[in-house]
C-alpha cells in the first residue's frame, strides 16, 4: 500500500509556517486534553492540534475498519495493536482530509469548530501507556568516551560490546511527557577517598540525548522476531531524555547495572513520528567490524537521518546550546535492538519503548551527555549569563529537539523539555 501521505508537493488547507517540524507529511499521533477538559487522541499539523475523536464520530474514518471508540481513548496502546495496515490508511486519510484541494471538511465550520483547535489551547498526555521501557546503549562514540573515561583508554569497548546491543530494563513508572518538571534524587553515593557511602541529594545530575521507539504487538512468548521483519512492528518515534545521576551510578552499577541513578526520570517528546513519516530520511549506518552474527545481519538502509541538539536554559537566562549531534551515528539500529530483544523470546507488546542509548557523534560538540562534554567536569561549559555548568542545576531546563530535511520537506519531533526541581520534600 503506497504511502500517499508522504507526497512532498502536498499542501495544506490549514496555515503551516515556513520551517514548521509539523508539515501535512508528518501527521503524528498523540494524546490531548482539550479546551473543554475531554481527552482525545490527535494529531497535529502546523500549530493546530486536530481532534481525531471528533472526526471519528463525524464519519470521517468511515471505510476504514476501526472500533468505534478508537481515537475516543486516553493512549495510543488500542490504535497501535491495530499494525501497520491500519496505521497507513489512517495516515493517508488524515492527509487527504486536510489537502488544500478537499473542501469536504475545509468549508462545513461547524466540523471544523469540532475537530480543529489551536495547541496551545490543548494539554497534551504521555501518548502511550508504557508498560516496559528497555534502555540500550548504542552509541559507540559514547561507549568509547565513557570507557576511556573510566576505564583503560586503550581498552575503552568491552570485548562483547562489538558483537551485542547492550541494554537493561527501565522503569515505565517515570517516564513523563515534556513539560513536567523532575526533581533531583536522593540516593546513595560514595564520596572521594571514602569508604563507607553517603546518603543524599545527587551532586552530578546529567541528560542523555536520546531517541525512544515505541512498538506494537510484536510476538508470543517464546517467538524471536527475525531482523528484517522488525521494522513492521516498529510504531513511531520520540526524543527522548534519559535523566541520569552519575555520582549514585558510580556507587551502584557495580555488579548488576543502572538502578536508581536511571529510574527517577524519563522525559519524551508528546507526539510519536511515525516510521512512514521517516521513510525518506533513511540513510546507511556507520559500518559494523566484526559482522554482527547471522541473526543481527542486515542489508541496506535501517539508519534514519535526524538532527538532534540539546540546550540548557538557566532561570531567566537565555538557553544556551551544549550539544549537535544526529541519530544516524547510532552503531546498533532500532532493527538490530528488537531482533535481539526478542531473540531469546521475551515478548514485546504495543506500547513498550525502547530507548536509543546515548547519542554521541565523533566531534566533541556533538556528544550526548554533560558527562561527555565536560569530561567528567573537568571542562565546565559557560552559559549566557557568565555561569559555568559541569553538570544539570537545579532550575535549569533542558530543552531537545530534533528534525528530518531534504529539498523537498521538513519533519520535526518538536521538543522535549523539562525543568530540573531540587529535592522533593514531604509535607
């Protein structure tokens, strides 16, 4: 089935500005409250957020097999179930709807009152209740940097690094939409030339530039899902903010990985891109030496070309850049992620994400985390106001985005952004 919603000569009935990440060739999907406190799953196109709701009940939908309160529900988890099939015929009409040249729903106003609304008049929702995060760590130019940083630099990958995407299990519990803020953790760590740890605030609170995938129905327990059949489970796209804290991790992760230093937070971006919407931004990823084994060999394009950067912005500060970096650095795809989570037949359900890892390019500029471009806070990085930052303050706020172009069309993520809090404090 072609995906007729991607035609780059497309335009829209709705007023889209020039350079806007939300074009008619994105169409992706999400959760809103709207302005009369009912919650909907929507989309977006320019700066209005479109009620799909409200155009389901209005028939817009009608020859397309949907359950009757489909796009009625608070997550995406029923819609993304329905698959690929589903997700392109919705695409496409969505992008028929709106062309400038369709008038079916461009002239009645009083659909349009119903369906159309502007964003900032929504608040929008975790799209997808996420009932398993897994967190990878597939950025080699982050492993190497993490690995020279503590470890042996001439050392740097551990030897089952080159062979294996790594990754570990998160906690779906945290993961919140832009724009709610995150309190720095408490937790255990070991100061310098000590020996018995410390009770506390974490001193060394971090982002991690991420990307997040989120999938459908993917297998039954047992059932490994082969590498070139993955993507056809591969939902759509977020960014994605790993929190981290790195002097708890440095206490903790020893012998059994990331716990409380990665659980307190994991902020995404509202609307999911879809994988048909990145279609024309695939590109070839870095090549892989060794060749990976049989079972995580792929041929062709499973890259996808998005700008990525990261800044922070002091409270009542100008936000300052600290990071330009792009996702198709990434050693591991999102191909090779899944064929290996699901190798040994664990199972994978709608809504379940995935997190990229770190995205770390080869420049220092384009490192993914504060712990990489201060080096450990030995090169603090200077804001606006003349202060310097070898890690995340509190009340600062970091703000990613990221976006898709060609000659032909922009698709953009939006942004993540959430607001650093001090410690929670009980009443």
């Amino acid at each position: 089935m072609p995906i007729t919603a991607n035609n780059p000569s497309r335009k829209s009935w709705l007023d889209v500005p020039k350079d806007s990440d939300f074009p008619i060739q994105n169409i992706p999907f999400g959760v809103f409250i709207t302005k009369d406190d009912v919650i909907t799953i929507g989309t977006r196109i320019g700066d209005y957020a479109i009620d799909l709701g409200a155009l389901q009940q209005l028939n817009y939908f009608d020859g397309i097999e949907l359950t009757d309160d489909m796009f009625m529900q608070d997550t995406l988890n029923d819609f993304i179930s329905d698959g690929k099939k589903t997700w392109r015929l919705v695409r496409n009409r969505i992008a028929d709807i709106f062309d400038s040249n369709n008038a079916q729903l461009r002239d009645n106003k009083n659909h349009k009152a119903i369906v159309v609304c502007k964003v900032e008049d929504v608040e929008m929702q975790l799209p997808v209740l996420i009932g398993d995060y897994t967190d990878f760590y597939s950025s080699k130019e982050h492993a190497t940097n993490v690995g020279a940083m503590f470890r042996d630099p001439s050392n740097a990958l551990l030897p089952n690094w080159l062979h294996i995407p790594m990754g570990y299990h998160g906690r779906s519990s945290t993961i919140v939409p832009s724009g709610i803020p995150v309190h720095r953790p408490m937790g255990q760590t070991l100061p310098n030339g000590e020996s018995t740890p410390v009770f506390g605030p974490s001193r060394s609170i971090d982002f991690e530039l991420e990307m997040g995938f989120i999938t459908t129905d993917a297998n039954i327990m047992g059932e490994n899902i082969p590498v070139h059949e993955t993507e056809d489970y591969i939902f759509g796209m977020v960014l994605l903010n790993d929190w981290s804290a790195r002097d708890i991790q440095k206490w903790e992760y020893v012998p059994l990985g990331p716990f409380l230093a990665k659980n307190f937070a994991t902020s995404i971006s509202p609307w999911i891109v879809t994988m048909d919407a990145l279609e024309p931004f695939r590109t070839k990823g870095p090549k892989q030496d060794p060749n990976p084994l049989p079972y995580l060999q792929q041929k062709g394009k499973h890259a996808f070309d998005i700008n990525l950067e990261v800044a922070i912005e002091p409270e009542n500060v100008e936000a300052s850049i600290v990071s330009s970096s792009n996702f198709k650095y990434m050693y591991w795809s999102m191909s090779q992620q899944l064929a290996h989570h699901t190798s040994n037949g664990c199972r994978v359900n709608s809504g379940d994400m995935m997190g990229s890892g770190t995205i770390s390019g080869p420049t220092p500029n384009s490192f993914g985390s504060m712990l990489e471009l201060t080096w450990n806070g030995k090169n603090p990085i200077v804001m606006k106001d003349g202060s310097d930052r070898k890690f995340i303050n509190d009340n600062d706020t970091v703000i990613m985005k990221g976006f898709c172009k060609n000659n032909e069309v922009r698709i953009g993520f939006g942004e993540v952004s959430s607001k650093l809090l001090p410690p929670f404090v009980r009443k």
